[in-house]
C-alpha cells in the first residue's frame, strides 16, 4: 500500500509537469491505489482545473512547435501515446500555425548549416528532407523549408 494517498501523488505528479487524464490514470495504477480512488483522484482534479486534456493538448502542441521544432504528424503522435482523445489530438495540431510550423522546419535546418556545409548538394538535399519527415512536418512544409535551405547554401 502507497504510503501517500492518491490525490497527494497525483498533485505530485502535476506539480512537475503537466500530464493528460490518461497518464496520471495509468501512474495511479503503476503504483497500485485502489480503483475507486483513483477514479475519484481523477474527478477532483477535473472539477479543480488542475487535470484538462483540452489545455493539456494545446499547451503541448504549441510547445512542442516552437521550442522542440517539431512537426504535425509527430505531435499528434506523442499526444496519442499519451492518451488524449483523437478528437482533442485533432483540435489541438489544427490551431498550430502553419507560419510557426514553416519558421520551425526552416530554424532546424539554419542548426545544421555549418555541420551540413562541406556535404554534395544531394546528400545535403536528402538528410535536410529526412530530418524534416522525422520530426513530423507535412509533405508541403519540408518542401519549402528544403528549398529556401538550398538556395541559401548555393
């Protein structure tokens, strides 16, 4: 038996970072408090605002694109890993900003510039493509960061 009680955890757990339903739930369960306590561990931080998918979502959406420059694709991944509802993952990647998306793909590439420098033009052209693709950006964002790239390096 957990020596603290469920909502003493969760709170634990929520004042390092922010989490979705889903991964508190399933930590609850890792450290096996009973079924009941959990549910309502769950209810109270609902009606207490300190457990919302929805913000959850866009908060790490946006997060996610300006400062770990990362795509859509992958940031409806990691949400999905997470446990948040497919509707929610769907808002939420809808607000990104294709302009914030667009200055992430192209801030990445700008990173690798000087490493990338002594590369053949394709060689350069297809790891510049693969990186992007990687990190979850749509088919026509690394098409345009990929050619602004190259014909900054030309």
């Amino acid at each position: 038996m957990p020596k603290h009680s469920a909502m003493e955890y969760a709170l634990y757990l929520l004042s390092r970072r922010s989490r979705s339903t889903a991964e508190i739930k399933r930590k609850l369960l890792e450290k096996e408090y009973p079924a009941e306590d959990i549910e309502a561990t769950i209810t109270r931080l609902h009606k207490i605002g300190l457990l919302d998918d929805q913000k959850f979502a866009a908060n790490y959406a946006g997060d996610k694109v300006r400062i770990y420059r990362r795509g859509r694709h992958r940031i409806g991944m990691e949400l999905m890993l997470k446990g948040v509802s497919k509707e929610i993952i769907a808002e939420a990647v809808a607000n990104i900003n294709e302009d914030d998306e667009y200055a992430a793909a192209v801030s990445l590439l700008e990173g690798r510039r000087r490493s990338w420098a002594d590369l053949h033009e394709r060689k350069r052209f297809e790891r510049a493509f693969q990186l992007l693709q990687r990190r979850g950006f749509s088919g026509k964002v690394v098409r345009r960061a990929v050619e602004e790239f190259e014909q900054k390096n030309r």
